[in-house]
C-alpha cells in the first residue's frame, strides 16, 4: 500500500493540511474528516484513505498548537493544554512547548499504534463488556478531576463546575423526550453548542484580557523573549513515566467505544498532577501537565480505531465517518475486513506507522516558523484571532445562533476570569455532564432501578474502587498543599496569579 | 503604568464577589423553580432515573454554592483582591463582539468581519492607517476564502455583501 | 503566520479547483431556482448513514441540479433544530432538509416541536431500509417467535438496545410492544453504533436496526436475524424472514428523502425531483451508494406526497387513535 508515491503524497498532504485545519479554532478534526471524506470517494483506496487518517492525526496534534501559543484550544481535547502550555508561552518558552507537544503527541501515538497492532482482539473483546453502569463510573472519576484543576479556591472551581453540568442539561433529552430549559428557543434544542462556548472562554476572554493588562505593561521591562530555548533530552526523558502512563491511559479510554479524547486528557491531566512532586506548578507552566494532556489525548486517536477494526463499531464521530468513507470504497470494517482483506488492514497499520514519522518531522518544520507567532504584535494578532473565532464558531453548525454562543462564552469567560473563577471545571462539567448522566440513566434502566448495578458487575466493582481511591488520594493531598500553600509568601502568590494569566 | 497590578479595594472585592455569588444563586434558583414547577415538566425531580433528577440536583448545588460564594465574600481575611486593568477598553471590544456576533446575520459576513477586525486593532492601539486598510482586506479575505472554498461553509450574505 | 496563510490559500485554490466538477449540462436559462448554492441539511450529526448517504448525494448532485450543493450538517434535538430551520427558511429551493419518517410524519405529531409536518412539501424520495430485529447467537431466543415468548414468560425481563425516545428503534419496538402485547424495557442509547456495542457487549438482548448498521454482524455470524419490517425480504439476507410472516404486523420503512420548507414554489419543486431523478440514474452516484450497502427506491414528488399522506395518517391513527 505504501509503494505508491501517491500514498506518500495524499499522506503528507493530508497531515499538512490536518495540522493547519486542527489549528485554526472551531474546525475541528471532526469536521475536517467529515468534509474531506465526499473527495475521497473518487480516488483510490490507497490514496483516500491515508489522506483522510493523515487529516485525522494531524487536526488532533494541531489543535495543540493555538492551545499554546494563543490560549485558544483548536479543538476540545486541547483544552485542557491551554492551560500549561499557555503559561509556558507567557513566560517566553512557547518553544519548549510547542516541542514538547510534539514529542508527547508523537510518542503517545507511536506507543497506541503498537498496542493496536498487537493486542487489538484482546483488548477490544474487553473493551466491549464495558456498559453503560462502568462508563458512569468512568465520567465520575473524570469529573473529580475537577478539584485538581479548580485552584486554590474550591468553592469557586465548583461553581465553575455546577454552571458547566447546568449548562449542559439544556435542550431535548435524547431519553426522555423533553425539552429541558429551552426557554422557548428552537435553537436551545439542541443544546448549547461546545466548540462555540469553548473558544469563547477561552479565545474571546483571552483577547478582552490582553486588553485589561496589555502585556508590554506587565512585564515592566519591554523586553519579551521570543520563542526562547529548545527543549532539552533531559528534560523530555525525566517526563518518560508522565507520558507512558498518560499514553496507557489514552489507549484504555480510546478503545472503549464511545469515549474520547476530551475525557482522556483531564484524566490524564489529573492523574499526571495527582503523582507529581510539584502539583502546584500545574496551571502554571508544569511541563508535566503539558505533557499528560497531549499524551492522554493524542493516544486515544490510534486506540479510537480498535472497536472500528475489530467489530466496525464507530468508536467516536471521526471514526464513524471513517468507516463512511472505508464503506464507500467498497471495504466495510470489522470482523470480516480482518478475514477478507488483511493485507489492506496492515496496509493502514503501516500507514500509521509512517504518519507519526511525518507528523513529527511537520511538527519540527511548523515550530519554526510558529515560534515566531508571538512576535506578532497584538494589533494585529488579536483582531485575527478574532475573525477566526467568529468563523470557526458559525462553521461548526452554520448556525448564526452559535456566534450568540461565541459572545456569551466571551463575556462569561472574562468575568470568570477577572473574579478568580477558573474555567477549566465548568468546561469540564459541560464536556461531560451529558455522557455521565446519560450513562447513569441507562445504568438504571438496566437494573431496573436498582443501584447495585454499581458494584454488583466486576468491571463497575473495580471502577467503584478505583474512584474511592481517587477521592481519599485527592483529600489527603488536599490536606497537604494545603498546608504548603500557606507557607507560601503572600506576595508571590499574588505575582504568580497576575503574570502567569494562563491559569484558567 | 503600574495600576495595572494593582488590587482592588478590599471593600469592591467583597461587594463583586458578593454579586458574583448572587448571580450563581439566582442561575441556581432559576433552573430550581423550573425543574420544581408544578406540574414538574421533566418527571419527578425525586426520581433518579428520571429526566429532572440530574439537572435538580445540579441546580440545588449551584444555589448552595453561590450562598457559600456571598459567605465567603464576607470572611475577615479575603486571600486575595481582584486586581484592576483597563476595564473600559476591555468592555468596548466586549461591546464590539457583541454587535459583531449578533449583527452577522444582516451584515453579513464580509462586512461584518471588515468593521470588526481593524476595530479591535484600534483598541489594541494600532493608529496606522496603512496598517488598519491591510488588516481589513488581507485576513478577511485569506480567511473566508479558505472557510467557504475548502471546507465548504457557506456564510450569510448581508443587504450588501 | 503570513507564510502559514499563503499556503493555506494555495491548498484552498487547488482543492476549490478539484472540488469544481464539470458542472451544469442540466443548468439552462429556464431554471427557476434562485443562483446560489443549495444548502443540503443533514439533521443528525456526522457518521451516521444519513450524513453518509447526504455527503454522496451532495458530492455528485451538482452536475444534475445545477448549482453547487452544500452539505450542512446540524444535528442536536433528534433532528428538531435542522427541521425547524429548514421550516422556517426562505422557500425557494436553497434549504433542503434530508427528512426521514421520525422527523417528518412521526414526532411533530406526538411531541411539542417548533415546526409542523405542514411545514414541509415533499420533493423526492431517494430510498428506504427496513429495520432488522437482530439479537446475539447465546440469547434463550433465536426467532421473533420466541423473543415474544421469551418477553411473555419474563416481563420486564428482556432488555433491549434502543435508540432516541420516538426515534426509529424505539419506534419499531413500540410496534412489536403493541402488536404482541408483551412488555420489554428499552435502552436509549442514543443511536445505532452504541446500541450494536452493547448488544455484542451482552449488556442488551435485542435490537432493530438498519442493514447497514447490522448488515457486517449478521455475515460473520455475530449477530442473528430474527425478522425484517417490511413487506418483503431484504434482497441482501433472504433468509431472514418479515416480521408480517413470522405473524406479528410491524411494517416500517425508514425512508430518506428530500424536503423543501412549504411554500416552495411548484415549478422548483418539480424542477428538484426531476434533478434528483437524473441523478439517481447516474452510474457513479449507483455505483458509491451500493457500495455504501444501500439502494435506490426514487419516488418523484407527486408519488412521494402520496406516500408521505399515507404514512402520516397511519402513523397518526396508530399512536394517537389508541
């Protein structure tokens, strides 16, 4: 399959393409895919496909990359990377970021490709007993990590939290039939569209931010560094065990159906944090943080294909319209794909395999030029962001209702940012209250409406368990930093929280 | 300019923390009063496995919460005071946003994103006309250019553009 | 940043290039369509067959529409948001939505939606699909037959993977539900790819779904037919019988259509259903929808409207004439 230059070529070009897509705000990796797939039902398969698989990991790492440089998540995975790789970027390392990312990316890839390749059946034959009672546990454990990324201020990281689970309960429950807290509005429907809120927390309240606390002023010396150092071999190796059991944790959630990248990578953050010896770095620049999240998210893109291979389950949207497209070409995924085509099937293992290689040779040659992003000066940074934001926003439901959205998230995101409010927790609560009470609800229907169900299955006992320890781990260090917080200069807690704005 | 670090008063920091408690509070107490309405829309907000039950509890929380919110503001030792800035400018491209995004729709968006983007240059300082010009043309362009020919977004047209 | 937007916009001029197909042998003076591109809404989101079968059709539909298709995709509320802005948009053939029965003939008459079926005028029909009843080989059941008895002895016992409250499983169930009198309880699971995950999981013990949703699990042996609703076997699995054989009457085809706002002028809608009937007879567009697993049962609009009145008065009298 890779003995045609062209399957190189629509490789590449779908990577390049991939990453650009990925980075700019509101086209998401999703809709990359989906909007791509139609050109590819004219070519052959060993273009198409690799075409698409290219645009696919490309838009995933680049949504990284405005994550870090511009505290503007290219697509919900990234979020939880804005908030170190920001606060690198302030303080005049967004190279070593940006690497950093890369290196993450590339080698959590690599590591979830192997497991596909290798322990696919297996995996999957455990993946698929997971059911609704185990996924609720599973957004429970994901939720409290909302304590790790609320602060020092948990009341007020709970009320982030408690607005993003009220927010994601408007419009027609899928179950019920009802229409909670429309408000009258046909628009609410459907919800409260993410990417729209999302970059409007986070990318328009960045701009109205730069413009209460121009970023010349605050330093004070007018001096910025531009870029700043590589990342050094030692600094990477000392994240080695960081990645892996980022990366482990990426490929788990990514091969159960139905999960994805934006729960891996706050579980990911949160347990990166949870075994750190400096947790109070997270948020401020912690190349651990950093690292988790990228590693946590950029593992379940491989991990995704498991349930498509092996059963032709769509793991996640993306897949799905994969499988649309592998359809299309007359090549249905699943059991039989194995059976009837392998040669095709290690064709696209191999294809990749190649695609981490590129990806990471792009990403060298796109952190040149993307280092340079903040010597652009703020006048005319900010007004693009802003015209990216607002088509980003209405393209992902060519709705002009979701540009309302955008502006909301905007104003909602700087007050919650000028009063202290962190907003990573209700982002969250919104990613996942949904699925959590939507599996809770099935879980109970299951059962009949017992809650035994919660224990009474050895998969949902484990999980069970697994979370108590998350809640007695997270108390006891609780107690901890706290006891270490206060020893810390007022003033210097003070300093970190106005420079290091990123922390949000 | 060192204001920009400087915080607030400690008597303006209680009063905004407070109103950003009343504020959750009253989020909470809305969706509180929806979900308990009676009939109660969504079922039994007493049912677990029913549709109100999950948004009830959230919201219960969100009203307690924003108690502990206008409490906390009221403690004898704020840990920390809301530091000021150049609100006025920020609430001006706050304002522009606002027009932008809800203007769209009858603009449309050449001319929408023509006025906005060189507008918030002009916040940002930028007093070059030259400069403004380009930045009216080029990102728009480039940027609708690749939104509309690639990815196939077709964006409202206004009266006249 | 500059460098990064030069090649953005030599990748967009080459792929805008590619995306131009030889455009317009149908496209003459007498169009009555207004010159702009047409917007395709797909209610659902993105991976589901319907947005499969709306990204072939709007892929190839330019060259026999005349004007370049868009597909939008706007899901959210089960397909009520795309309705409701499809219903409320201009009526002049620019906003088409790809309807299905849940969204136009079964929930506007059961639910308190922000549009009616009124609101829509049929333009073209492109196919249907019946629902197949599967289960998993270990189940105590293996017929329809038995699948009712089972439920009968053990009521409330039988679990099964359902789909969106009103939505096309759900629906089906109902039916069987209602013909059969027995009481099985289903899972909303959203739709058709979590509802198959956990039935092969073993968490559920039944389901109905699309042949291209089961169609790859009933080949390997992973999942077994146990009935088709409609009024005849599916070509594809003639082994499986109807549910009318087997003796309980539930008949749905879950049809894909096209549907214009009321009020579209008569002369665009003809004019439609005559391009969508060009393009069914193309051989590349056959050729990507077979290999997709689906077919083509075109009906114009004048059939379709008659078909569609008769769907809604039976679905009307079956839910609401209890």
């Amino acid at each position: 399959m890779l003995a045609s230059p062209w399957t190189f070529l629509a490789l590449s070009a779908g990577l390049a393409a991939g990453i650009l897509i990925g980075a700019l705000p509101g086209l998401t990796a999703t809709m990359a895919v989906v909007v791509l797939a139609p050109f590819t039902f004219f070519m052959e398969a060993a273009i198409g496909i690799p075409f698409l698989l290219g645009i696919y990991k490309g838009a995933i790492y680049g949504g990284s990359i405005p994550a870090i440089l511009v505290n503007t998540p290219g697509t919900a995975a990234a979020a939880a990377t804005a908030r170190d790789g920001y606060a690198l970027t302030l303080q005049g390392s967004s190279r070593k970021a940006l690497e950093l990312s890369l290196f993450s990316s590339v080698v959590a890839d690599l590591l979830s490709t192997m497991v596909l390749i290798v322990v696919a059946i297996p995996l999957a034959s455990i993946a698929i007993r997971f059911g609704s009672p185990e996924f609720a546990l599973l957004y429970l454990i994901a939720l409290t990590m909302i304590a790790t990324v609320s602060g020092d201020n948990v009341a007020k990281g709970l009320t982030a939290a408690g607005l993003g689970l009220l927010v994601a309960c408007i419009g027609l429950d899928p179950m019920s039939g009802y229409q909670r807290f429309t408000f009258g509005s046909t628009d609410l429907l459907g919800g409260v569209s993410l990417i729209p809120l999302l970059i409007g927390m986070f990318a328009l309240s960045e701009i109205l931010m730069q413009l209460t606390h121009p970023p010349e002023r605050r330093d004070g010396t007018g001096e910025v560094v531009h870029g700043g150092e590589r990342l050094r071999w030692a600094e990477f190796w000392a994240l080695r065990l960081t990645i892996l059991r980022s990366t482990s944790l990426g490929t788990f959630i990514g091969s159960l159906p139905g999960l994805g990248a934006e729960i891996a990578c706050w579980i990911a953050y949160g347990l990166a944090r949870g075994r750190s010896r400096e947790p109070e770095r997270f948020g401020k620049g912690s190349f651990e943080g950093l690292a988790a999240a990228e590693s946590g998210n950029n593992a379940v893109v491989p991990a995704a294909l498991i349930p498509m291979t092996v059963f032709g389950i769509p793991g996640d949207t993306i897949t799905a319209v994969l499988i649309g497209a592998l359809m299309a070409q007359g090549m249905m995924p699943g059991p039989l794909l194995i059976q009837q085509n392998p040669g095709f099937l290690f064709g696209l293992f191999l294809v990749l395999l190649v695609t981490n290689v590129l990806l990471l040779v792009f990403g060298l040659f796109a952190i040149r030029w993307l280092k340079q992003v903040t010597r652009i000066p703020p006048a005319v940074l900010y007004p693009c962001v802003l015209l990216l934001c607002l088509c980003g926003a209405y393209a992902v439901n060519s709705s002009t209702f979701d540009l309302l959205i955008l502006a909301f998230g905007g104003g909602l995101g700087y007050l919650m940012r000028r009063t202290g409010f962190p907003i990573a927790p209700l982002i969250i609560g919104l990613l996942l209250g949904p699925g959590f009470e939507s599996a809770l609800r099935q879980s109970l229907v299951f059962s009949n409406g017992s809650l035994a169900i919660f224990w009474s299955r050895p998969g949902s006992l484990v999980l069970l368990s697994l979370l108590a320890l998350v809640i007695v781990v997270m108390a006891w260090q609780g107690l901890k930093s706290k006891g270490a917080a206060s020893r810390l200069p007022r003033s210097r807690r003070m300093k970190s929280h106005n420079a290091k704005g990123g922390d949000s | 300019m060192t204001d920009t670090v400087l915080p607030l008063s400690r008597s303006v920091t209680r009063v905004l923390e407070t109103l950003m408690g009343l504020g959750t509070l009253s989020v909470g107490v809305v969706f509180l009063r929806i979900v308990h309405a009676s009939p109660p829309p969504y079922g039994d907000p007493g049912d677990i496995g029913s549709a109100a039950f999950f948004p009830g509890l959230i919201a219960l929380l969100v009203s307690a919460l924003g108690v502990v919110l206008v409490l906390m503001a009221w403690r004898p030792h704020l840990p920390r005071s809301i530091a000021t800035g150049q609100t006025s400018r920020a609430l001006l491209a706050y304002a522009l946003m606002v027009a932008v995004a809800a203007g769209l729709p009858w603009l449309g968006i050449w001319l929408a994103v023509m006025l906005a983007v060189p507008l918030l240059a002009v916040l940002f300082g930028e007093r070059r006309w030259g400069v403004l010009l380009i930045l009216a043309v080029v990102p728009p362009v480039l940027v609708i250019h690749l939104f509309e020919g690639v990815m196939g977004i077709y964006f409202p047209r206004g009266v006249l553009l | 940043m500059t460098r990064n937007v030069l090649s953005l916009t030599l990748l967009s001029a080459s792929l805008a290039a590619a995306s131009l197909s030889t455009a317009g042998t149908a496209l003459a003076a007498e169009s009555h369509l207004p010159d702009e591109p047409i917007r395709f809404v797909t209610p659902y989101p993105a991976g589901g067959s319907h947005s499969l079968h709306a990204s072939i059709i709007t892929a190839v539909g330019e060259e026999f529409l005349g004007r370049p298709l868009i597909s939008v995709i706007r899901g959210g509320g089960g397909g009520a948001v795309a309705a409701a802005e499809v219903a409320g948009s201009k009526p002049d053939g620019t906003m088409l939505l790809f309807g299905d029965p849940t969204i136009n003939s079964l929930r506007p008459q059961v639910e308190d939606l922000p549009y009616a079926m009124e609101d829509f005028v049929p333009v073209a029909r492109i196919n249907y699909s019946p629902a197949i009843f599967v289960t998993t080989p270990d189940q105590p059941f293996q017929t329809i037959g038995e699948l009712v008895e089972y439920a009968g002895d053990n009521p409330d016992d039988l679990v099964y993977s359902s789909d969106n409250r009103n939505g096309w499983t759900y629906t089906v169930f109902e039916m069987l539900k209602s013909t059969a009198d027995v009481e099985m309880r289903g899972v909303e699971l959203g739709g058709g790819g979590p509802a198959v995950t956990q039935l092969l999981g073993g968490n559920t013990m039944a389901y109905a779904g699309a042949p291209s949703v089961v169609g790859e699990h009933l080949e390997a042996g992973t999942l077994t037919g146990l009935c088709v609703t409609d009024i005849e076997r599916y070509d594809a699995y003639p082994e499986i019988p109807t549910c009318q054989e087997e003796g309980y009457d539930v008949v749905f085809q879950f049809w894909r259509g096209v549907m214009a706002p009321a009020g579209t002028p008569d002369e665009v809608v003809a004019e439609l259903s005559d391009g969508f009937e060009r393009m069914i007879q193309d051989e590349g567009f056959l050729r990507l929808i077979s290999q997709i697993g689906s077919g083509i049962q075109f009906q114009g609009h004048e059939e379709f409207a008659e078909a569609l009145a008769t769907e809604q008065a039976a679905l009307r009298e079956a839910y609401l004439g209890e």
